[in-house]
C-alpha cells in the first residue's frame, strides 16, 4: 500500500500516472479529501468521469476497490451485511444433534463473524482484509432511506450488527460518492463530504485525456474528433456525450482507418458517440455536416 500523497501536486501526478488528467480544482479536492479522512462527493453528468477516480485511486495507493452500485429498493443485505441462514440452520442441526440444546448457547454459536457474510459496505471497513478505497456509486439512484444508514458509516467508519456488536476499521477507507444528480442526495450525507462538481471537460484537457486513453488515434483525427465533441455537447440533445464516448468514438475512426473527420464516416459512427435514436437523427446528416464544417474552419 502506498503512502497518501503529500501535496496537490503529487495528488495531481497520481491521479496522472494512472492516466486520469484532473484539473487543479478536482486534483485539490481530491487532495484533501485524503488529507483530512473526509469522503469525496462528487456529482455530475453522467460520462464524467465521477466513478474512474475511485479506480484510479485504489490503484495508485494500492488498496482494493470496493464498489457498491446503487439501485432503486436496495436494502441492507445488498449493501452491508447478511447472516448465511443456510449455514445457520446446518450449525442448529449438527449442535441439536450433538445433544446442544441450549437456545442461549446456540444463538452464541451461530452469529459469529463466520456466518456473516459482508456485502460491500462492510467489506471496506474489516480490519482483517487490506485498506479500501470504497466507492458509493450513483447514491442518487438509491432509495432515501438508504441514506441514514450511511451516516453511521461516514461519520464513524464503522458498521453495528445487532447479534454481532460494532465492526469498526482498523485503517479508515479512502471514500468516493457519486451522483448523477437525478433526485438531490440528503444535506446530512453532503455535510459529511467534501464536493466537487465534475463538469465536462473544456478542449485541452479533453485532448490531453485522449491522448492518455487511446495514444494510437492520429493527432490531427484527435484534435478534430475533441473539436466536434464540443461543438455537439452545445446542442439540445437527450444524452450529450461523455469522455468515454469522445475515447471511444476516436478509437472506432481510427479502426475504420480514417486519419479526419469525414460526413460520410461521422454519419456512420454516431452510434458509438450519441446513445439514443432520437438524438442520432437529429444530428446525422445537415447538422452533422455544419458541425464538422465549423470544426474545420475552427482548424484553420
């Protein structure tokens, strides 16, 4: 495991080295999140690269990744703990048929720490496995009352199971939260995080994250590709693209051997950059072709 970064700038540099290009607002914020043992909540549109940082910091410090993926009626057996009740009843048997029949006695016997099975809120924080860098994704999507239960984890980094007692961590996670901000996450959890909104990269930095992501797409096709993103991401569409869909979308042009942007080609590969029909037909074709002519009078 590796040490926390001592500086901005060696936060900055980590988050480099794992080919994450963060401005100095995130990388500060970041940053102190780690310095202080504070969770990091960060919002944003979706393809924003909000969940990547988690990854990105378990693998530059070394500590597992641990992912909760929030949904709509997830309770407490998904996301922190369950007792295996199969496990259990085989235990009560064996005990009753070994003359244990003791209800006080056999309680104490199977609501131990081996018969609880730790989903990925308790995972994180047993001071039997690694440190963790935990990752809360799209809370936004979970059910409100979910929430509470968070409080007790964020606050004190620990988790209470009635029959079992209190699981505290022995090393604190490094803690990452996001929404895509469909419903507003309560005041109680953002008072207990530091925030960063991650917006939409501005051209530079999107170049400078393609060029980390997919080195083999041509520089001038990058340099085009990152030009139209950002023309189309003004346009009133249902879903505007993300990063991933602008790495994605360079790399399928560079598999169909394109060295710039084309209308016959952009046309084709929208799909792989605009993920509803209804904002594919409404860019393909005319809009597509102003577009990409703005993009090339913007080059020269």
């Amino acid at each position: 495991m590796a040490a926390l970064p001592a500086t901005v700038a060696d936060t900055a540099k980590l988050l480099a080295d794992q080919a994450y290009i963060a401005d100095q607002e995130l990388a500060t914020t970041v940053h102190l999140s780690l310095a202080m043992r504070r969770p990091l909540f960060l919002e944003g549109e979706p393809g924003t690269g909000k969940t990547e940082i988690a990854k990105v910091l378990a693998a530059g410090l070394g500590r597992r990744l641990v992912r909760l993926q929030c949904y709509d009626g997830m309770d407490l057996s998904a996301a922190a703990y369950e007792w295996d009740h199969a496990r259990q009843l085989m235990a009560i048997r064996l005990a009753e048929a070994a003359g244990q029949t003791d209800p006080g006695e056999l309680a104490g016997d199977i609501y131990t720490r081996k018969f609880l099975l730790a989903r990925p809120l308790l995972s994180a924080i047993d001071p039997d496995l690694p440190p963790a860098v935990l990752l809360i994704d799209e809370l936004d999507r979970a059910d409100e009352p979910f929430e509470a239960f968070l409080l007790e984890l964020l606050a004190d980094f620990q988790v209470t199971v009635p029959e079992f007692g209190t699981v505290r961590a022995r090393t604190l996670p490094a803690v990452v939260i996001t929404s895509n901000r469909t419903r507003e996450v309560h005041d109680a959890i953002r008072r207990r995080c530091l925030y960063h909104w991650v917006d939409y990269p501005n051209a530079v930095r999107e170049r400078a994250i393609l060029a980390a992501k997919a080195p083999g797409v041509p520089e001038y096709l990058s340099a085009q590709v990152v030009a139209f993103v950002q023309r189309l991401r003004s346009e009133d569409l249902f879903k505007l693209p993300g990063v991933a869909e602008t790495i994605d979308w360079a790399q399928a042009l560079t598999y169909l051997n394109q060295k710039e942007l084309a209308p016959q080609a952009v046309d084709e590969t929208l799909g792989v950059l605009l993920k509803y029909q209804d904002d594919i037909a409404k860019i393909r074709g005319a809009e597509a072709a102003r577009l990409l002519a703005e993009t090339q009078q913007a080059a020269e």
